[in-house]
C-alpha cells in the first residue's frame, strides 16, 4: 500500500536514455497522474529556490551562468565523474524533491499516480509507492538517444552510462519490466497489458475532457486508436508543408497529447498539448479554414486549461504560428499575452519555454493560478 492513502503509486524508473518519460506518458494517457522527479531536481536548484545557495557553497559560484542560473552541464560534468560529489548533491536536492513530490500526491485529482525518479530504488521513495515499473534498453540504443537528443558526445553518453549500475539490478527489483526498444507501438503494447494486468479493479479510469460550444463544436482527447486521422488532417491542413505518418503520430504520443476539435464527429481542428514541471504547453495547432476562429479557439482553449489545471499546471504557453499569432484581439479576449522566454518571471516557466519553443512561432502566456503550486521548490 502506497504512503498516500486513496492513491495508487507507480514508481517508474530504469537506467538513463531507457525510455522512462515515454512510458510516463503512456501512464498519463491512460489516466495516470505523472511526476517527474528529475524536472523537479532541477527546479530546486533555479535561483528562485531553496537548493540554489547551498549548491553554489558546496561545488562554487562558476557554475553560474550569464543570467545568474546554475549551469546544469557544468554541474553535471562534476557530479558524473565524482561519486562523492553526487552524493553531495544529492543529498541537497532529494530532500527538496520528496517534499515537492508529497505535496502534489496530496494534492492531485487522480487516484493512480506514476512517479518518474532515475534513483527511486536508492531511497524512501521506493517503499512509497505500491508497484515497481522499470524501463529497460540496449547499450547501444542508449548511446544513440544521448547522443540524438541530448547532444552528447560518444565518450561523454559511455561516461554517463557507465556511472550507473547495471540495469540487471533494477530489473530484479522490478514488479513490471517493459522493454523499449524504440517501437512505439511495441512499448505502449506491454504498457497497456501492464497497466490493465496490475492495476486493481475499479480504479485508473480517465474521463475525456470535453467542452461544447456553439455550431456543434465538441472537443475530446484523443487515443493511439485515432493516429491515421491525426496524421492526415495535419497533412491535408498544412497543404503538405507539414507531412506525418501514423508512425509519427504514434511516436508523438510519447511526448504530448492531442485534443481533438469535432463538428458531428468530423475532425476540424487539434492542437498538441503537454505538461511538463507543472507548465502546459501548446505546441501544435490545426484548424480548418473557415472555422470561425474565435468561437473555434474559445472551446478548444478551455477543454486545455481545464485539463492543465487539474494536472495543477501553475501557466501556459502557447506557440503558435505568425497567421494565427496576428490575431491578437482573440487571444487577448482569451486571457493570452504575448511574451518572450525571458519576460515570463519564474525560471521554471523560462525554462520551459526555452525548451519547448518552435522555431518561428509567436509565444502566448497566461497564469492559470494565482498560488504557485510549489512554492519553496
């Protein structure tokens, strides 16, 4: 039984670059509350919170950068060759982490909750939680994604690897094991059998956000099931400019969500939406030509904030395209302001943008919540 009562725990963990934050995901779309443990590690060290100062005592001031923020590569390039000084870090920053992680246990709305921590097994954490789950992957295939998606060199992805224990060790400690092996397909398969195979009756279910507004305009969340229609709307949309396969699609679906804008069940608009270290973001959105784009966005917009809040979002970004960014009267009747990474205030939210921002878009923000969620974190 989980440390937080009426809740569900999955602890979800595994070796670097195994795929955690897909299956993340995955457990979100089926209805699961999710944490990220590592995104909240480095939200304690931001200027703004309880962990800044004591880093910068412990390992010096050089660490910062221009904008007066710990550089966490610098950072890192000490803490993965020194187990002494990971475990100092560590011992700065869990403590902050676990607080932050109790705090929006309690507070969700949903009664299974997936907590992703890289070291959930080394501490309390692990015997918090009711089950748990370990991503596995070949060597190689790691080495690959260090490399894709974070930029590292080869000797520098080996390096990271292989400060870490075996992955035959939290396999053994594991009550579920899936296996991603870079199919999509394949991963949400065992996630699904997993999810369906493990969970206790009665629990784990997800209502579909929906709103309706005037001429018929449904929104619902879409599932893997609705991949071809995804991926031929933003097709035929984007006048070919922007093709995407099912495949695609389906690999998205380890990184966001689509929320689908339906008149009499025909597919008319979508927009691509996640949340990350409490901030939604919209990164994607399609709509018809001829819609009426006020009314259109109306409906669309609130489904999403009414579903970042209850994932206890504290703002949104929106990134949308110069031809929809020109309408600012619409957006603003919305409660949206135009902003730069820079102009948003918090380092969280900074941050946050500053990862997620297509290239040649137009940024839009509104606070969804007076109270900042975490507040000392």
């Amino acid at each position: 039984m989980s440390a937080w009562p009426g809740k569900y725990v999955i602890g979800l963990t595994g070796n670097i670059a195994t795929g955690k934050s897909v299956v993340r995901k995955m457990l979100e779309h089926l209805g699961a509350y999710g944490i990220d443990a590592d995104a909240l590690a480095h939200r304690a060290i931001a200027k703004d919170a309880p962990g800044y100062q004591p880093v910068l005592a412990s390992f010096g001031t050089w660490l910062l950068n221009p904008e007066g923020q710990i550089d966490r590569t610098r950072l890192g390039k000490i803490v993965f060759s020194d187990p002494e000084a990971l475990a100092l870090l560590e011992a700065i920053v869990h403590p902050l982490v676990r607080q932050a992680i109790d705090l929006l246990v309690r507070h969700a709305s949903q009664d299974v909750v997936v907590i992703e921590a890289i070291k959930l097994l080394e501490g309390p954490l692990r015997h918090a939680c009711d089950k748990i789950w370990v991503t596995t992957s070949p060597t190689e295939l790691q080495l690959r994604r260090l490399q894709l998606k974070r930029g590292l060199s080869a000797e520098i992805a080996r390096q990271r690897i292989a400060a870490q224990p075996p992955q035959s060790q939290k396999i053994e400690a594991a009550d579920v094991v899936i296996q991603n092996d870079d199919s999509f397909e394949a991963t949400w398969q065992q996630v699904l059998t997993a999810w369906k195979r493990t969970l206790p009756e009665g629990i784990g279910g997800r209502s579909q956000p929906a709103s309706a507004g005037r001429g018929g305009l449904l929104v619902e969340r879409a599932g893997p099931r609705q991949v071809e229609e995804i991926a031929e709307f933003v097709t035929q949309i984007s006048k070919g400019r922007r093709t995407m396969t099912p495949e695609e699609v389906m690999a998205a679906f380890g990184e966001k969500a689509f929320m689908l804008l339906k008149i009499d069940e025909r597919l008319v608009g979508l927009a691509g939406w996640q949340v990350e270290n409490l901030v939604a973001r919209v990164s994607d959105l399609y709509l018809e030509p001829g819609l009426a784009l006020g009314e259109a966005v109306r409906v669309l917009m609130k489904t999403i904030e009414d579903a970042s809040r209850e994932l206890q979002s504290e703002a949104l970004l929106l990134f949308l395209p110069p031809y929809l960014g020109r309408h600012a009267a619409v957006w603003d009747a919305l409660g949206y302001t135009t902003r730069s990474p820079q102009e948003l205030g918090f380092s969280a939210w900074e941050e946050a943008a500053l990862e997620s921002m297509p290239v040649g878009t137009v940024m839009f923000f509104k606070q969804l919540r007076k109270d900042r969620v975490l507040k000392p974190v």
